[in-house]
C-alpha cells in the first residue's frame, strides 16, 4: 500500500477558533491538538427554496471534509479499496445549530477523538465567522471487500495517530 508524507497543521494554543468561547463539540480537546480545517463555498445547488443549506448536505460537506483530512495525512484511499479495504461510517451524531446560506465560507474543523484497531472517531464542526452551525461525532468503521469488520492498516493507524488523537 502507498501511503505518502504529509502533515496537518495545528493552531497554536489560544489561537484556535476555539480560543473565541464559541461553543464547538471540538472545544473539549485539549490545546494544541491536530485540527484539519477545509473551507466550502454554499453554492446555490446546497440550499433550499429559503436559501438555506439543505440538512443532507451537511453530510456531505463533512464527509469530503474527511476525505481531504485523510489525504492531507498522506492515507491514499485508492490503494486502500484496491487492497479489499474501505472505511464506512458506522454512526453519526450530528446537532444542527444554526443555518448556513447561499454564498457563506464555511469552514469544516475535524479532529479525531479516538481510534481503536477497526474504527475512527472524528469530531466534526461546520462553522462560519467563528460560530458553530452544525456539528457531528462521527465513527468510521475499517470494512473488508466481504463487508465485515477489519483491522487498520498499522501504517494508515500510525498516520492517524499521529495526525491529531487526542491526548496524545
């Protein structure tokens, strides 16, 4: 399997968007962890007829948020399926705060809460000038091609880790 060097960024303690006060299911992590921040653009394809973001869409706004965290970590998901592996989310707890509109920047923050030897735990926030409009706990779950659980490349883990657990 290919997996490539990368890094991800961290804000500095008590410079995160965290550091404002604004309430984010991320706050509780301490200073310093691994943060991925990916910006979208609300296009007028994401909203409803009153102009707000679609709920679904928040969805998917998280998930290619994920994809781009995983990439950035250098974990080449390709390799991964032709290998018989895919990651699929087993469980999302999502809260929907306040609504994003037509022509917002969002930012989606995500930082992993735990990881075990089949499963990731991210926490996920859609936020926008500092305020929280969405956010989820999102569980991965390592899948073979047979649909049944397996166990974490040990290099992909090791890329997880070290981008961010945590406590770590």
């Amino acid at each position: 399997m290919t997996v490539c060097m990368s890094s991800v960024s961290k804000y500095p303690p008590g410079e995160s968007p965290q550091a404002t006060g604004v309430e984010n299911p991320l706050s509780s992590l301490p200073a310093g962890t691994a943060m991925h921040r990916f910006a979208i653009r609300i296009y007028y394809e994401d909203t409803d007829l009153a102009g707000i973001v679609y709920y679904a869409n928040y969805l998917k706004f998280i998930e290619r948020a994920r994809s781009e965290w995983l990439r950035e970590l250098g974990v080449d998901q390709a390799a991964l399926q032709r290998a018989g592996l895919v990651f699929a989310v087993r469980r999302v707890e999502a809260d929907y705060l306040s609504p994003a509109r037509f022509e917002d920047l969002v930012a989606v923050e995500s930082r992993l809460h735990a990881l075990s030897p089949a499963r990731i735990v991210l926490d996920q926030a859609v936020i926008r000038d500092g305020r929280t409009l969405f956010q989820a706990r999102v569980t991965l779950a390592c899948l073979a091609a047979s649909g049944r659980p397996a166990r974490i490349p040990a290099e992909v883990a090791a890329r997880l880790g070290a981008g961010g657990l945590a406590g770590n």
